[in-house]
C-alpha cells in the first residue's frame, strides 16, 4: 500500500468527506438512518463492548470516521440533537 493511499484514511478523518471540496464523491450523509448516531458520538455499544463477555457482534449500521468528521463540524455550527436519539438505544 502506497503513503497516498495510507493517508487518505487519516485526512478523512480529521477533514471530513468534503475535504477536497468534491460534495459529489460521498453519497451517504451523516444524518441518514443507515448511519450509526451512537459511532458519531464515540461511545457504540457494539464498538464498546466488543471482545467481552457482553459482545454484541458487528453493528448493522454506517461507521465512518470521515461522517464523524462531518458531524463534529456541523455540531459546531448548530445542535443536531443526537445525543438524545443514542440515549434511546
């Protein structure tokens, strides 16, 4: 694997999915259902617990740093309210 192709993954992450100021390459958005609110805000039961007793296995839902990227900006814009969607999980 190239250093190119290393680091894409890692400017997504910190930069989001529009990092190059391309809006068309990512189709999903972080408010869609498909996505998982709970990896947006770190704390996925599934991402949590796995590897323990309480293992709930693989999550059916989006988890993409770059959509958390995208969510930490525009939460700092305005509050989207997703903590609340996750304390119902």
């Amino acid at each position: 694997m190239s250093a190119q192709a290393q680091m894409l993954p890692l400017l997504d992450q910190l930069m989001g999915t529009a990092r190059d100021g391309d809006e068309t390459r990512q189709r999903v958005k972080f408010t869609d259902d498909r996505v998982c609110k709970s990896h947006l805000l770190d704390c996925c039961p599934h991402d949590i617990l796995a590897g323990t007793r309480m293992d709930l296995g693989e999550c059916t839902k989006i988890h993409d740093l770059a959509l958390r990227a995208d969510y930490e900006i525009a939460s700092k814009e305005r509050d989207l309210f997703f903590e609340l969607d996750v304390s119902f999980i």
